[in-house]
C-alpha cells in the first residue's frame, strides 16, 4: 500500500469512529523525531524536552508573562549582594512512585549535574553554583560564583529523584532515561518506539484537566500537517507543534484550527568538522558560506526567518547587528579557493591530494535537512565543491556527529532557553563542542564572560565574540524561523509560556 492510500485509509477510518467519552479527552501530537531520552539531563531534542516538561519539575517556571513563579520550591530569598539564593520547598509532594520529595534530591540532582563523569550538552546551567546544601528536609541554599540579576530564574532546571540512582555520576543509557519518575502533572504509561503515552498523576497538586497525552511519532511533516488539516483537530492529532512557515496559510482563516504563535530560541547552521584539513581552511569555510544562497534555501525550503550573522537571534541581546551578512557570491568564492591553490579538474576542485569532496551526514527522520541538502548540493557545485550525502536514522546520527565526530558537514538546530549560552558550543574544551573547533581568542572571551561581574559586561563579551565567529565560521551559521503551532479549536485556556512548549499544559482543556 502506497503512504498516500494508508493516509487516505487512516482518514475514512478517523471519520467513521465513534469516540467514547474517555478517547475524547486523549490530547495527541506528533514528533519528527522520537525522544531520545527522558532523563532530563540528556533530552537534548526538542521531542525529549516537551516531554520531560509534562513529567518533571523545576525549582520554579516563568509563567506566560515571564515571570517566575514557584513549582518545587513555595518561596525562596536572595542573599544580600546577589552572591546565593535559599529556597523553602514544597511539603507533602510525591515523586510518581509514591515516595517523598526532599532538599536532598535537589542537592542530588546539582551534584549530579557537575560531576564530570555525567557527560551531557547542558552542563554549562549550573556552572554559576559553587556551593548547594539541604537546610533541614525542606530547604536548600545555593552560593554562586558572582553576583547575579535575578538569580532565580537560573532554576528551571528539571529536579531528579536521588533513590533511583546508585551515584551521581549518571550515563545516558541508564534505564531511567526509559522509565523516568518525576514530580510532574503526568507520569509515563507507555514508551516504545513510535509512541509515548502519558496519563495524570493523581497525586499532583494541581490535577491537570486533560486525562492522557499521546506522543507519536510521525516523521513526514507533510502527514502531520494534512493530519491536522483533514481531520480538523477532531481525530488523529491535536496539535502540530511546529508548522512549517510555507504551510501557515493553510490554516489562517480555518473553521477548526488556530495558529498560537510561540518564541522559542533557537537557530539553523551548517557545522563543519574542523579535523578536515580542508575544512580547518578559513578561505575554504568562507567560500562555501558564499555560495550557499540562504534566502534562496529559506524561502524554497521553510518559510519565513531571519538570516543570521552569528550564533544568537535576533531577539537576542547579544545579536550584534554592525556585523554584515554575507550574501551569495560565486566570482567572490572561486576567487579565494583558487587562491588558496585550490584547482577546478573534472568539474571539482583539488589541492595535490587535498579534495573538496565531503561527507555530508543527515538525520533522515528530518525531512526539512534533506530538501535543504540538495539545494545546499547544487549550490556547491557550481564552486567546484562535491557533496556527499550519508542519511542514517536519529539515534546513529547522534552517535555518529555528537558523539564519534565522523562526518564532514551536517545542518541541524542549536535550542536554548531564555537566552542562548555558547560557552560549550565553541570553547575548545566545551562539551558540545562536536566540531573539534578550537581558538584562543574566542577561548580567552568566552573564559572572561564565565567571570563576567555584570550584565554590561558579558554583552559586551558577547557582541564581540558574535563579530569573531562571524570572521572564523566555525559554522555557517543559517537562519532563526517565524514560528506557529497549528492547534484545535478544541483545544480551550491555551497558554504556551516564552521558550517552552507544555509549561503550562495542566491548564488546557479539550472539549469533544
């Protein structure tokens, strides 16, 4: 049976069932990609994050208005001169299978994050804490290492139960990471290959009004967007959590769906592996950033976006806007390969025994990287540059370019939280730093913003190091997107709070 007859059949099926009271009330999306962990400290997808969202709590939130409210935590007081923060926490609270959450979880959690044995891409969000102690069973006081502006937004992170772990020093493929157990307003039912399952957590606080949550995962963005459309928000999904810019119209005067528009940070590139020698080449890297034509690729590909300069968004404060696109230029690029000895033969081009032919590794369950890719190959081409595609499946990706470091070239999307932090992403000992990049002078900035005393100080840092990056590309970095959740009109009380997605899902209802 072809894909587009077991959709057709799906739908006449969808159409014909009789929903009972109890299916009526199951919230279902889909994922491009299957969460690859939902141990928090390496849900490093999106599809994992949304996940650990529903299942874990922080400290605290930011509501939908960005402020921070308590989760874990019901007060906390900010040591004079901003140097530490002390929370009360919750009494009473139950981790999913029944046992009690303490201060000593939390110290659990933190000293499980900075123990160098747990390899994970977020470390870099409790480097600011030196010090974390359990005051009594119900409190905990944290020191830092400057003072800080508004310390307790630092505490989103996901608190962890200490029982179900032998030692702090945790790997990714701990059985956790399959069966967690948090706090949260859901608990895991069911998690296998192609699905998640989630129902209440009966103990919560506050009940959240929809009775299960249902992840599947549906890699072809064109099925979910027609399961959305055709549907009608009434069977299969009810949510497409990221439409794609190109398909928007589709749903802007829609009697069954509404467009909620979310800001999330986030940002495309290409990564170069710098232990190509080829690659390690500045003029080699500038010459495949000039002709790659991003608004061609854009517009053709996703839609609406930002071209970017560097590693921050536009929203961003640390976005340096004096720095300069580059804009396609092929006379400009051969110009600078062929100067750097680098000859046309046979249609590419070669230095002695140096070719620039590249592997170019892509997530095949990502079917936006490879529409990009054989734009990116054509492009290319024209400069004398051979790529290569290799497309393999979401978990060997990430063991074969974050891991292993064996690929040549990749496109994929760097997200981050309230503001973006690239400390690790291009320091030459950062833990993400999966492109074997290394320079001292953008070590040296990045080393001083770690011991930055100010707000006004680390902006500055940072601005500069965007108008390094910009000069060196470690990546090329590519665009940010305008960005829409497609949504039921079933769906009723809507609150999709700043960078995340199910912060404040509890409070959604579903109306049959």
């Amino acid at each position: 049976m072809t894909a587009g007859r077991l959709f057709l059949t799906c739908l006449i099926f969808l159409g014909m069932y009789q929903f009972t009271e109890a299916e009526a009330q199951v919230f279902r999306y889909p994922e491009d990609t299957r969460p690859s962990s939902l141990l928090p400290f390496f849900a490093d997808d999106m599809s994992s994050v949304r996940m650990t969202e529903l299942i874990f709590e922080g400290l605290v939130f930011q509501n939908r208005r960005g402020d921070v409210e308590g989760a874990l935590a019901s007060s906390w007081k900010i040591d004079p001169g901003n140097r530490g923060i002390r929370f009360a926490l919750r009494q009473g609270v139950k981790w999913h299978d029944g046992r009690e959450f303490t201060a000593a979880d939390v110290v659990f959690t933190v000293n499980a994050a900075k123990n160098p044995k747990t390899v994970f891409n977020g470390k870099g969000v409790y480097g600011f804490i030196t010090d974390v102690r359990a005051e009594g069973k119900y409190a905990v006081y944290f020191g830092f290492n400057r003072p800080l502006s508004e310390p307790a937004k630092r505490f989103l992170f996901k608190i962890i139960p200490k029982h179900k772990f032998k030692g702090t020093a945790i790997k990714r493929q701990d059985r956790f990471s399959r069966r967690p157990v948090g706090t949260g307003p859901y608990k895991v039912s069911r998690f296998g290959s192609r699905m998640a399952e989630l129902k209440t957590n009966g103990d919560y606080r506050d009940p959240a009004r929809i009775p299960r949550v249902v992840m599947q995962h549906t890699p072809d963005k064109s099925a979910q967007v027609n399961l959305l459309q055709y549907s009608g928000g009434k069977a299969g999904v009810q949510a497409v959590i990221f439409l794609p810019p190109k398909n928007i119209p589709l749903f802007e005067n829609s009697d069954s769906v509404v467009l909620e528009p979310y800001h999330t940070v986030s940002w495309w590139y290409m990564g170069y592996n710098h232990k190509n020698p080829a690659l390690a080449i500045r003029e080699v890297r500038d010459a495949i950033a000039l002709a790659v034509d991003r608004e061609e690729l854009l517009e053709a590909n996703l839609g609406r976006g930002d071209i970017l300069s560097g590693p921050f968004t536009e929203s961003s404060p640390f976005y340096n806007f004096e720095v300069e696109l580059r804009n396609q230029d092929l006379g400009r690029a051969n110009q600078l390969l062929e100067t750097a000895g680098f000859k046309m033969r046979g249609g590419y081009r070669s230095k002695g025994r140096m070719k620039l032919e590249f592997d170019f590794v892509l997530d095949k369950e990502l079917a936006e990287q490879q529409a990009l890719f054989l734009g990116m190959q054509a492009q290319l081409k024209k400069i004398g540059v051979k790529l290569m595609p290799r497309y393999v499946d979401h978990a060997a990706y990430r063991e074969q370019v974050f891991k292993r470091r064996k690929y040549d070239l990749t496109i994929n999307i760097w997200s981050f939280e309230e503001v973006e932090d690239v400390y690790d992403l291009f320091h030459s000992k950062g833990a993400i730093n999966f492109i074997n990049y290394s320079n001292p002078e953008v070590d040296a900035i990045l080393d001083k913003s770690k011991a930055a005393k100010d707000h006004k100080e680390y902006k500055a840092l940072m601005m500069k190091l965007h108008g390094i990056l910009n000069r060196e590309l470690p990546y090329l970095f590519l665009w940010s997107l305008d960005i829409y959740s497609g949504i039921s009109k079933r769906v009723r009380n809507i609150i999709i709070a700043p960078y995340y997605y199910f912060t404040s899902f509890k409070e959604w209802e579903l109306r049959r």
